[in-house]
C-alpha cells in the first residue's frame, strides 16, 4: 500500500485550559511541532475567537499542521497531515499533548491518497 | 452522541489535471465553497510548489477547509472542518467535487470532539 500522505487526528481531553486560550502559547506550539519533527514551514494563520477559542493552520512544505482549541472544555482537535519520508509527524504529535497536558488523547492515523498505480 | 466538530476527509481521484497547479483557481473555488456552505472566512494561506502541487488552508470562523494537489495524479487530498449547526460542509465538499473534475471520490466522515457531559 502506498500512500501519498499520513494524516493524524488527535482528540486531546483534559488538557491545561490555561493555553488553550493563548495564541501566543499554541502558535510557538505547533510552530516547535513543525520545526521537530523536521518540516519547513511556509505560512501560518490564527484567530482568536470571543468570548474564547482558537484556531491556528501552519501550512508546511510536507502538507499542514492545525489545531482548534475549546478551552472551556479542555478539549483541543489537532490535525498532523505530512507527505515524504523526511518528517516524523509522531513527534509533533508527542509535543502537542506534551505541551497542552492532555491527560487524555487518542491518535487516528489515517493514509491518504492511496493510489492505484 | 454529541459532537463538537464534524469533519469531512475527501480523497478526490481522476481529477481535471489543469487545475491542481493553479492557485487562483484552487483559492477561489476553495473561497467559494466556504462562503456556500454558510461559512464566513477569516484568513488563509496557499503556496505553490516546484514543479508542481498546491496546499491551501483557509481558516473559517466554523474551523478550517484546506487543499493539497497532486497534479502529475490527478490526485486531491481535501479536508472540511466544520463546528456548528449554521454550516453545511457536505454542500462544500460538492463543490470541491464538481469544481475540481473528480471522476472518482470517497468522502469520510469523523465526529470531532465528543466530550463525556
């Protein structure tokens, strides 16, 4: 089976609420994500939603990294996407529950375009 | 069952291979199936790569669509993100079909944040 794309879906529960709503905090989050596990990255945008709540995309050479934040449930949705060899997406992840203190977390990983040829 | 997000993983196959390598069609189409779905547009980022293939977020104020384009496959890797009963991501995910020419097309559908209270 031969995939163009590794995408991982991490639910992350009971996590620090204290940085879920930092932009500041998650943007130099997924920005250390990208940078460790060996992406490049090209662009980035967040936004800070009222009265809490972010959402942040760090677009990379590899695909993207992207995270929705609701800190009054201490729950985060963070998507790891990386094609090629030359990433380790697992690491990102490790560093985004690290960071956030999720207590709990589940990682699906799903391949992406899997192609006939 | 009460879920936070719902997220929509299109893999769009036997695409018009014109179009995968031109961003101002990608970004527009990409705009244009936000803005039908009901979603309302915060920022975005697209970057075009050498030789070939796009990747595009656009983050909306409901989460996130984003693009990745494999032209020399034909091949799409398409993600809508949605949170919220205001917007319809399968309309979007039409128009990401019929826009992008996908003779062949999967789409799953994963609950996003499904909380214990």
């Amino acid at each position: 089976m031969n995939a163009l794309g590794k995408h991982l879906l991490l639910e992350l529960k009971d996590c620090n609420k204290e940085v879920l709503n930092d932009v500041a905090f998650l943007k130099g989050t997924l920005l250390t994500a990208a940078s460790e596990c060996g992406a490049t990255v090209l662009g980035e945008s967040f936004h800070q939603f009222n009265p809490q709540g972010i959402s942040g995309v760090v677009v990379i050479a590899e695909s993207h990294l992207c995270i929705h934040t609701w800190p009054e449930y201490g729950y985060v949705a963070a998507d790891i996407f990386t094609c090629g060899d030359s990433v380790q997406p697992e690491k990102a992840a490790q560093i985004l529950i690290r960071k956030l203190g999720a207590k709990n977390h589940s990682i699906v990983e799903i391949q992406r375009g899997i192609l006939d040829t």
